[in-house]
C-alpha cells in the first residue's frame, strides 16, 4: 500500500500530528490523542449515531486519496464530479448547492492547504 506526504510550500514534510492540529483549527473540533481529525462536527447532525456514521477523518479520506496520486485539485475535482448532478440546484432550504455546501469541511481544509501553498506527495512502496 502506498503512503503519502503532504509538503509545506518549501517543500519540507509537514508531520502528521501538526497537520491534525491544523486540521483541528480549521475543522473547530479538539484534537485527540488517540484518533485523526474528523472532517465534521457533532453539533452538524441529529444524533451520534449520525455523527460517527456519517463523518471520517481526514487521514483515512484525504489522505488516502494523496495516497492513491491524487492532488488538492484532483480531490476537489473527484468530489465535484460525484456530486455534479447536484451543484448549482437550490435545496429544499433555497440554498445554491455547492461542493462548499455538500463538503463543507473536507473543501475547508484542502482550500485552506492549497492557499498556504502545501502539496501534495504520493509515497509509493
């Protein structure tokens, strides 16, 4: 299986545990010893049955896409297209749906890497 690396914009690695705090920051959830970032928080659903089965974190998401030899871009791209029959129609809410608006955390922190300039790096093994 292959790892990944996400690089700073002078391309040294960044190391796992400072990226979940970042993630963390951006996401507004604590960070946790034990378990990544989840890309979600429990006060956005009805229930923690609903939190946990509806939310992952960013490692198992994010970076296994990195993973795979995806970068930012191509991650936004993959979700955009998933969700293409939906962007641009208006929900039951009258809200424009947007990738902003279906993954609201997943599009925060990969925006907010790809502005402080980090990449991506796929680590083949």
């Amino acid at each position: 299986m292959n790892a990944f690396q996400i690089l700073d914009k002078n391309n040294n690695a960044i190391p796992i545990n400072k990226l979940d705090e970042e993630v963390c920051k951006i996401v507004g959830n604590e960070k946790d010893s034990k378990w990544y970032c989840t890309l979600g928080r429990r006060e956005d659903h009805e229930s923690n049955w609903a939190f946990i089965s509806k939310t992952t974190n960013w490692y198992d998401s994010i970076g296994w896409m990195i993973a795979e030899g995806k970068s930012f871009q191509n991650i936004l791209a993959y979700y955009a297209e998933s969700m293409k029959e939906f962007i641009g129609e208006i929900d039951e809410d009258g809200t424009v749906i947007t990738l902003e608006v279906i993954y609201p955390y997943h599009t925060k922190v990969l925006n907010s890497w790809i502005n402080k300039g980090y990449t991506a790096k796929q680590v083949l093994q």
